[in-house]
C-alpha cells in the first residue's frame, strides 16, 4: 500500500492525500499547476513538501519525526512525461542503467524488461532512431527495471498519437496483471483517467477534493467545483428544501431523494448524469412519471461523428439540458432543432451539493 499525505502552509499551500494499493492504478487529475505533478515528486523525494509517505509498509518521509528517506534509497519507477531517455546511450544501456545502480551484473533482466514490452527487436537502437511510442516503452521499461515498490507516470501518454496511446494503454493494462504495484499517474486528460483509473483523486489548487471511482465521481461530485473540474453537463442551481427542488427564476420544482441532511431551505448546486435523463414523447402521462417531467425544445443538435450532442431549452427555466445520443437514437426519436418533448429526469439520481461558488463567475 501506498499511502500519501502532504502538506505545507506557506508559498503555494498544499494539502493532498490519497491511497492506492499494490495492483491498484490510481489517478491524479486537476487544472495545470494544481499539485498533481509535485505530488509525484514528493513521493520520488524531489520535492521538498511536507508530509508522510509510507509503501509497502516502510516510511519514506515523516515530517513529524523528521524522518527524509532521500531519493536514491527509495524504490521508485519513475516515468516522465518526456521520457528522459538518455540520447547516446542504446535502448539496452538506457534499461541497464538502474541495474547498474543495484549492482546486478549482465543484461539479462534488461533483455527480460524489453521482451514485455515488445521491443526486444529495438535493443540495439539509440533513441533518435525510434519513435515516441516506442520511447515511452523503453522509458517504461527502465522504471521497471529497478524493480520498484511503486510506479509513478507523469501524464506519459500527452505527446504520441491516438493509435499509438491506444497501444500504450494496452501495454499499461497487460503490464498491470503482470506486477501488483501501486500505480500512480497523472493526467489532465478526465477520458483517460475514467478509462484506465480504479480511483481517482481530483486535486485543484494545491487540495485534493474528492476521491473515488471513476463513475462515482462522475454521478456524485463531492461539491459544484468537482463538478465543474470533471465537465459535468447538466450542473445547475436551485433550492433544496423538504425533497423538493426550486429551479430556475421561474420556480420551477424537481421532487429528489431527501437524505435528511438538509433542514432549511439552502442553495444548492446539482447535477443529474447523462444516462438518467429520458426523452419522451410530448403526450407521455404514465404514472412513473408524473414527476419531474419537463418540456423542453431542441435548440441545437452537435453532431460529432455518430454521437451527437442535443441541447435542450427548459421551458419552465433559463437552462438547457445536454444530452448526447447516437445519431440513429435522433433519427428513431425524430429529433431535430424546433422538436418539442418531454425530459424525464430520475428523481432518486439528482444529486445535489454545496455550492462553494455561483456557476455564473
């Protein structure tokens, strides 16, 4: 297990704490300069950031008992966003270079390291004579190669090509089921992270502010500036008061699930996922959905290849709901700009939460 908690009060305030198990790929994301990078370092020991850092069960740092396991005495794979490869070195010295650091003799465990990750073929290479791609894989490889207790991967897939990312997300995964590491990477990119995270840490500003699983985040954001880091769509305003919801100007009302926790009347911030709004027809009246049944009219239609996004106009409010579909699901609905139906919205998926700041600033 990993476990980190840093800290510090003054210059650029910090405080950020996560856990990931062995086996466990746990991902940090957050605005540019909120603290996902200086994280990685301080658990490598090239930050200076207060803390305690604890893997495997050994203390690299405890700033309390002034305990600072310096970096070369930790066992850290760390692979960095440009690779940092060395340039008149082989892709074969590149890799042996960490065993040379624990005094292991020969280039069999380097021969092992490349063969994984499919470039034996390119041992005898410098790195200017192969392509990102497969630099990122040697980088890879030399990380591992120091047989490391964690590996950290500092946002390792932003400079290559979609095909090539999809090969490397492939490598990631097959190299998960083949070492139970703690896995740490940070990435700006929310897709990537939902596709490759068993967790994630939202970190901004130097905080980190909420920790969960992918679809977890996404449905049930800790508060409006989570919501807003991960893009919701549909992220409002209202008033929440005895399970019932006050919307827009015009008061518009959405009955929710009361959890009991709130006693008065508050303003509230509150997002509904994408797959909890339905569309019906304008004549629907069944008895499951009496409520919150909204009209609305299409105002715009995105396509984006085959998916394509509706914006809807709330009657009743000064919003519009975004909903994304297939482009076949908009041609058996019949949707197009000007077609007026009814949104149905899952009262037991609303989720509100404290507003920390107004959507409109």
């Amino acid at each position: 297990m990993l476990k980190v908690q840093l800290y510090r009060e003054t210059d650029f305030p910090i405080k950020i704490e996560f856990e990931c198990a062995p086996g466990e790929l746990h991902v940090l994301v957050g605005p540019s300069g909120s603290g996902k990078t200086t994280s990685l370092r301080s658990i490598a020991g090239l930050s200076d950031v207060t803390g305690n850092i604890e893997c495997q069960g050994k203390v690299w740092q405890d700033s309390s008992k002034n305990i600072f396991i310096p970096p070369h005495q930790r066992s850290v794979g760390f692979l960095f966003q440009n690779y940092a490869l060395f340039p008149h070195l082989t892709v074969l010295e590149n890799v042996c270079i960490p065993l040379l650091a624990r005094k292991q003799a020969g280039s069999d465990e380097a021969h092992r390291w490349l063969d994984r990750l499919r470039i034996a073929d390119l041992a005898h290479r410098y790195p200017h004579q192969i392509s990102g791609g497969q630099q990122q894989r040697v980088a890879l490889a030399r990380a591992l190669a120091r047989d490391p207790q964690a590996l950290l991967l500092d946002e390792p897939f932003s400079a290559v090509d979609a095909p090539t990312r999809q090969n490397l997300y492939e490598a990631l995964s097959e190299l998960r089921q083949a070492v139970s590491l703690p896995i740490v990477l940070v990435t700006h990119d929310l897709n990537e992270a939902v596709r490759l995270g068993d967790h994630i840490t939202v970190i901004d500003n130097g905080k980190s502010l909420q920790t969960s699983t992918p679809q977890h985040l996404l449905d049930k954001p800790r508060n409006a500036r989570v919501a807003a880091l991960v893009g919701s769509p549909n992220l409002f305003e209202g008033v929440f008061e005895n399970g019932r919801l006050t919307w827009g100007q015009r008061g518009l009302i959405l009955s929710i699930k009361d959890k009991g926790k709130i006693k008065k009347p508050t303003e509230v911030a509150w997002v509904i996922p994408s797959h909890s709004i339905e569309i019906l027809d304008t004549s629907a009246t069944s008895d499951s959905c009496k409520i919150n049944l909204i009209d609305c009219q299409v105002s715009r239609v995105r396509q984006l290849g085959q998916i394509a996004v509706v914006y809807w106009q709330v009657k009743d409010c000064d919003d519009q709901i975004i909903w994304q579909a297939s482009s076949s699901e908009l041609r058996r609905l019949g949707i197009a700009v000007g077609v007026e139906k009814k949104i149905y919205l899952d009262p037991e998926q609303i989720h509100i939460m404290p507003i920390k700041f107004h959507l409109n600033n």
